[in-house]
C-alpha cells in the first residue's frame, strides 16, 4: 500500500520514534501545546505519529519474536551469518534471557508506542476543537495504544499501566488480569466514537470492527490471561462483526492475491478480508531500518534473488539480493497436508523450475561451493537443479545453530512467500501491508469459542463455520465433524506467516511441546522476562516467574 502513508505515517514526525524502555519515562518530541499542533493539517501530522510508532517492529522482530518460538519458523545461521549473537538460537530453543535483543527490542518498540500515544493524546486533548472529529481520532488513537497494550501483556504478561502523559512516577508490575480489565475498559470507552466506515477512508486506523476483532482475541485467550473463559463475550464480538456486513472469506483465487505488494482497501482479496491492517510504502522516507517490511529478504532463497549471472535465477525480478536465512519445520509443513489447498503456494518446495514451470533453475558453483564437508577444497565446476529440503541440519555447529555456509546448507528448509517478494521496489523494502485481524480469524474465533463451549449463534456452529472457510480455500469436501484440533490445524494454514502462531499454540497447550531441536517443557516460557534494561530504569517492576 501506498499513497496512504501520507495520511497516516507523515516524514515530518518521524523524529518522534524515539526508544524508551521504561512505561514510565514520558516521551519527548518537537509537539508542545505552545508550538503545535494549531490547525486541522497538523492535528492529522500529530496523530500519524502514533501509527508510524506502531508499524515499528512488526514485520521484523515482533515476527520473529512470535514465529521462531513455535514450530512455525526457524532461522539458524550459515556460516556465521545471522548468528546475531545467538537470538534467533534462543528463540528455537526457549533459552532466552532478559538480554536477548528480541526480548528488549519490542518490549522497548511497545512501550515507546504507548508513551507516543500518551503525549499525543494529551496535546490534542489540550489544543484539538471540541466535536466528533476530535472524539474519533482520540479514540483511535486510543486504540492503537490498546493494541500495543494487548501485544506487551501477550509477551510479557505482568506489565506495568501508564495512564497519562507526563507521569514521572515508577509504576510497578500489574497483574496480568488486571492489564486486561484495564485494555478492555480502553476499548469498550473508545466504542462509541469510532467509524463504522470501511474502505480507503478508514484503511489503516482502527475502526468499531478493529475494537470489537481486538476484544474477541482477548476474549477467546481470557481464561489463559485471567483464570476465567470468556467465549460468550468472543462470540459476541464476532457477531458484531459477522453482522455489520461490511467484510467476507477472499474467494480461492484471491487468497494469495490478498498479501501481494499491490494489497490494499480497493485491492482483491485484502478489501473483503481485511479489518485492520498496517500500511507498508517501500519508497516512504520514514520507512527505514526497524519500521521496514524485509520479508524476501529472510524468506526467498538467495540463488532465487538477484544472483551474479550462473549461479542462479532471479525468479520474482527483484532488485536486490536475498538471504533466505528463514524457513518453517516440517512440524509446521506436515498440516499442509490437502492437495487441494491454495495455502500450499504459498511455499517453497523441493525441486524449483523457471517460471515456465518445465525448465529447471539450476545453479552452478563448485562442489565445495556445493557441499564443503563432502567436497573439501574442490573447486570444479558442478552444476545442479535446485531442490529445498524439509529438513534443518547444524552439520557445521550444534553450539553456533549453524547449518554451514555451502548451497547445501542454504537450501534446508521450506520457505514461505506469502507476502510476495516486491518486484517494484528498488530497495530490499516492500510496500505489501500486513494485517492484524482478517475477517478469516473472525471466523475461526468463533468456532473455536462454541468449540469451547460457548453457544451458537446466527444459526453458525463449528463444524459450519469451518466448513465456510475451507470453502474459499479447498476443492476438498467439506468436513463431517470438527474438533480442536482441526480448528488447531485450519489456523495453521490460514495465519502462517502472519504473527499469531505463537499466540494459537499457547491457546491450544502446544506451546511445550518437542519441534525441531527444541526439548525445553518449562511452562514459564511462555511469556517473555522483562528486559535488564527496563529493570534497570524502574526498579518497581518484578521480574516474571522463572526468569
């Protein structure tokens, strides 16, 4: 998506991305109510503040953060490459620390969100006239502070609340139940006040249908985060959306189409599925380092990018080299099992052809090049198809989660494209926006909430509800029964890639289970310790049990 970031993510206030790893340090930027904002032009700059703040992390370590946790992805190191200080090991292994770059990173990414949000609120509070246009865009902004709020409570769980813009005060740890009465109460306060308009007007900012998506996620994990199941309240909030009319399932041909560069609120697929969704611009100035969208470059091998002539083929014309480092396990892989299914294109696998689909992509290297443990120092030339492995193997290091830095070893492991590799982009950046709630997880929340045990509405059961999606997905049948597992199974292959895996597994008590090399059982992983550097800072806050 593009020409929205103008609206919604202006250059001018980029300088207001500032890192802050304590809740209660207030955050500081040109806006002052002396200086600004005045007028209706910069009410909109200020706001944007905060949506660039949110974009931030997302589609890098918050992915990873949520992905290479689970069974869903992986990025081991080649020969060195992408050790990065071994984060991405400890994310596989559940050995983490309260210094792991991942950890402080989006701890620090969502609490500089909530304080951006504090101070933009309380200087358009002061200097925004009085009316509906203010109560609207306070509430949005309102919301997306409750999105941040909801995504450091998941990771985190005891998290401290702060309330209001300029409170020096060190507040400590709350209980994670306590989070949740405060994120819901934010919620159900912003209700009244926002749009019911979807489409290009509203693309990109929370709306009543993002309030109510938000408040059926926390619904459907209540009994996780505080002790008591709320699936009533889940399915009544996806009722709310159900019944608004204003979404549908993308049809077969318009799944993969949804997740393309070109994705959007007038865009197949994405303008009937998605709710709320985080606008990308690979030209945006604003859109650099942390706040950019570099999937191709973790997930398409790199002799699939731009290559040195021979040695491979530049299948998705992009212009810019890849690593590929990223890929799922075949834990993961295995519930892509209908071959009926258009969520199976959205991978890479096994023996890899041009285009034509006829002709192989071959590569030419030599056979150290090739395999240097099986071919040490011989350099004659060997050319061969290329042909992506299931399996991750550290034939060079177990210690350094290193797989070695040969053609072997770079292509282990299934890769993923759903969000297709931009070919109208001169930089690794991608303009394809990515979606926080999709009108499918609607769906599947729902029947996973009567699944639970809650009551069927709108003459909808599980089994219906199921069935509705796998219609817009498969030529296969649909099913007889359905169980929680199923259910378990149909989120795999509809979210991969799309940063609720880890939340699914948590859910559904698979979170300590055995994937990959991965053995560690300890149920305390399953939130994240509160970074050294926040401690530091404010030393109210408790460390989590286990850490």
């Amino acid at each position: 998506m593009k020409n929205l970031l103008k609206y919604i993510f202006p250059a001018l206030i980029m300088s207001a991305m500032i890192s802050c790893q304590d809740l209660n340090v207030p955050i500081t930027t040109q806006l002052t109510p002396n200086v600004f904002p005045h007028d209706s032009l910069q009410f909109i700059s200020a706001s944007g503040q905060v949506y660039t703040a949110l974009r931030g992390n997302l589609a890098t370590e918050y992915f990873f953060q949520q992905c290479y946790s689970t069974d869903e992805g992986i990025m081991p190191a080649r020969g060195g490459n992408w050790y990065d200080g071994g984060q991405n090991k400890e994310m596989h292994y559940h050995s983490w620390t309260k210094d792991n770059g991942y950890v402080n990173g989006n701890w620090t990414w969502l609490a500089t969100i909530i304080g951006i949000a504090n101070q933009t609120l309380s200087i358009l509070g002061e200097n925004e006239p009085e009316g509906a246009y203010k109560n609207t865009n306070l509430a949005e902004i309102r919301m997306v502070k409750a999105i941040a709020y909801f995504m450091l409570m998941d990771n985190y769980g005891n998290v401290p609340i702060v309330k209001e813009y300029g409170d020096l005060s060190q507040h400590p740890t709350v209980p994670r139940a306590e989070v949740f009465k405060y994120i819901e109460d934010e919620i159900n306060a912003c209700l009244p006040y926002l749009r019911t308009t979807t489409g290009k007007f509203t693309y990109g900012r929370p709306t009543v249908y993002t309030a109510q998506a938000l408040l059926a996620k926390m619904y459907l994990n209540a009994e996780y985060y505080t002790g008591t199941e709320r699936n009533n309240d889940c399915i009544a909030a996806c009722d709310a959306i159900i019944n608004s009319g204003k979404f549908k399932l993308a049809s077969m041909a318009d799944y993969l189409v949804m997740f393309y560069p070109s994705n959007g609120p007038t865009s197949p697929g994405s303008k009937d599925e998605f709710i709320f969704a985080i606008p990308f611009d690979a030209t945006s100035v604003g859109n650099v380092g942390r706040s950019a969208n570099y999937k191709a470059r973790y997930d398409v091998p790199r002799s699939m990018g731009q290559v040195a002539a021979g040695a491979g083929y530049n299948y998705f014309k992009i212009p810019y080299t890849t690593g590929g480092p990223a890929s799922t396990l075949p834990e993961y892989y295995a519930y892509f099992n209908d071959a009926n299914d258009v969520r199976n294109k959205q991978w890479l696998t096994g023996l890899q052809y041009l285009p034509d689909g006829i002709t192989p992509l071959t590569i030419t290297t030599t056979k150290v090049g090739y395999d240097a443990i099986t071919y040490p120092g011989d350099k004659t030339a060997y050319t061969f198809q290329l042909d992506l492995v299931p399996n991750i193997t550290l034939r060079q290091s177990a210690d350094l989660f290193d797989c070695g830095n040969d053609e072997v070893a770079w292509n282990m492991g299934y890769r993923n494209i759903k969000f297709y590799p931009d070919a109208t982009s001169t930089s690794r950046n991608q303009n394809n926006d990515i979606p926080i709630f999709r009108y499918s997880d609607i769906i599947l929340m729902k029947a996973e909430a009567i699944q639970r045990g809650g009551a069927e509405t709108l003459g909808q059961s599980a089994l219906s509800l199921v069935n509705m999606l796998r219609a817009q997905r498969t030529t296969t049948g649909d099913l007889g029964a359905v169980t929680l597992d199923d259910i378990y199974a149909e989120r795999c292959r509809e979210f991969a890639w799309e940063g609720w895996h880890r939340n699914d597994m948590i859910r559904f008590g698979k979170y300590e289970g055995t994937w990959g090399f991965k053995t560690d059982t300890d149920p305390n992983k399953r939130i994240f310790p509160i970074p050294t550097n926040a401690i530091n800072v404010n030393r109210q806050l408790s460390q989590n049990p286990g850490y």
